[in-house]
C-alpha cells in the first residue's frame, strides 16, 4: 500500500510515445506526465530541433563525458537552451517512480525552483546512454536553478 492507505501507482517500465531530439525520435517513459510540463511552459514539440546531437564531442557531437556528477554523458544544445543528460539505472529508475508527482508539482499555480525535465526517453542502440532526460536551462536572475538529479 502506498502512503495515503491505497495501492500504489503503476510505473512505467517499457517505453513508450516518441519523442524528436535532434534529428531523431525515441521512446519516452511517462511521457503523459511530462508534456503537461512542456505545455505548461510553452514548449512545443521538437523543441531541439536539429541543435544536438548524440555523438560525443570528440566525435563532432554534443556529449561530453564525465559531464554530471556521477560522470554520466551531458551535452548542451548548440543555443544553449536545453541539456540532455545520461541517467544511471538508480536515477533513471527514481524518474520513472515520481515523474506524476513530479510533473504535478511543476505546473502547480505557486511556481516551483526545480528545473524542467521536459522528457525521460531511451536511446536503444547506445550501450553507454541507456536512458537519458532533457531539462531547460534558465538564466542568471531568474528564481529558478537547473539542478540534475
């Protein structure tokens, strides 16, 4: 039973409805939860657009490794605007327990200083970037912080 006395939530585990990232679509995990948080925020489909790309950048691409804190593969679009970020089995599987509460809370009326993970996708064919997230970037003077999980 979960906390409140009921049974707790289905998660999530295969992936799902595509996503466009760059040039091309993946499965997301959730992915009814986290386009309540692109619409809330305005941010419409394809929002990459062709400004990333997978590959590592020693490779012409836009990952770095070691970019995160536990040393999992991050990138920046070319703008600037977004990362894309390599999840771990332990993150990607948190993610995958609290992405409703999660998206709830980052379109409840009060504002929030999380960051917007926009997507939780899968990127099939690459053993190192097994499950990956995109969050925006904002900008010093804003109130919120884009912190990684």
């Amino acid at each position: 039973m979960g906390a409140s006395g009921s049974a707790p939530r289905p998660v999530e585990m295969d992936p799902g409805a595509p996503i466009t990232i760059g040039e091309r679509s993946f499965p997301t995990f959730n992915d009814q939860h986290f386009v309540k948080i692109r619409e809330f925020y305005g941010i419409k489909d394809g929002f990459i657009g062709t400004s990333f790309s997978f590959e590592l950048k020693t490779n012409g691409g836009s990952m770095a490794e070691g970019g995160g804190k536990g040393g999992n593969l991050m990138g920046f679009t070319r703008d600037r605007q977004f990362i894309v970020k390599e999840l771990n089995k332990t993150d990607h599987n948190t993610l995958l327990k609290v992405a409703e509460d999660y998206a709830n809370h980052m379109i409840h009326p009060d504002g929030t200083l999380l960051c917007q993970i926009l997507a939780h996708f899968y990127l099939p064919e690459r053993k190192y970037v097994r499950a990956g997230f995109t969050a925006r970037v904002t900008h010093r003077g804003e109130r919120r912080a884009c912190c990684l999980p």
